[in-house]
C-alpha cells in the first residue's frame, strides 16, 4: 500500500442534505478501511437522525457550532467538539450557528460514497429531495432514518 497526501479539489464536492460534501480519502485508496471528509453544512442544516448498522462514524467540528443528537439528547459544540456515533446507535447532528460550518467526517466504511453518489439527484430535484427514494437508497446501504427531534 502507498502513502496517499491528499491535494484538495473542489471538483470532488457533491452537494447533500442541503450542504456540501468533499471527500479527501476514499476506502479505495486506505486499503478498504477508512472514508475521510469535510462536510460545510449552512445554518440549520443537518441529515434527519438515523442509524447505520454497518459502520461507525466521528464528526469533529472544525469551524462553526453544531448540536449532535445522540443517547437520546442533543449537546452543542464548537470548533474541536468531535462525536463519536457508533454503528446501531439513533445519531444526527446540525448546524446550529449563523454562518456555515464545516465537519471532518471519519467513518470506517466502503459503502457511504456509494449512498452519497446514488443520493445525488434524488436530494436535488426541482420540487426539493426525494425522501421516499432516499430512504429506500438508506436502506440498500444499510441506514434508516428513524423519527426526527431538532434541537
């Protein structure tokens, strides 16, 4: 395996849940065990909670201030907050400052991007997401979206 030294590029932003993701590493390129990105999520912005039964995620706040939903309670953080979201477990988050904010999002899993690329169109279409369509995508890639709670 060689080393990977990550060079942004904006051309690898997909747009997603009404934010922003980038992807710096890819399971392809960390021998199957690591997808690593940034996410830039707009005031109020956040996916619904869900759970996902095959990987585990952490979210570390680089700039802004979010809430994370998880063991049933939402907490607030700023910049170096950082939730560890185990797999099984009901878990959301969102931007809940005035300006964006971004995440560095962790998740040991080869399956997100795949969710994240078919979720592409479905969350931009002319009359807003297809959540039936996402919802069943989440399925496929072994997420459910369980009831909301925003903070």
């Amino acid at each position: 395996m060689k080393t990977v030294l990550h060079i942004p590029d904006p051309s690898t932003t997909m747009a997603c849940f009404g934010g922003r993701l980038r992807f710096f590493l890819t399971p392809e390129n960390s021998n199957g065990w690591m997808l690593a990105g940034m996410f830039t999520a707009p005031p109020g912005n956040g996916p619904p909670v869900h759970v996902h039964r095959d990987e585990d995620e952490m979210l570390t706040v680089i700039e802004g201030r979010f809430a994370f939903f998880a063991d049933g309670v939402w907490t607030e953080g700023g910049p170096g907050t950082t939730a560890f979201l185990p797999r099984g477990q009901a878990h959301a988050f969102r931007n809940v400052g005035d300006t964006d904010g971004k995440l560095q999002v962790l998740a040991n899993s080869p399956n997100l991007i795949s969710f994240f690329d078919k979720c592409e169109i479905p969350f931009h279409l002319p009359d807003g997401p297809d959540m039936a369509a996402i919802v069943a995508i989440a399925a496929d890639h072994g997420i459910e979206f369980v009831q909301d709670s925003a903070p």
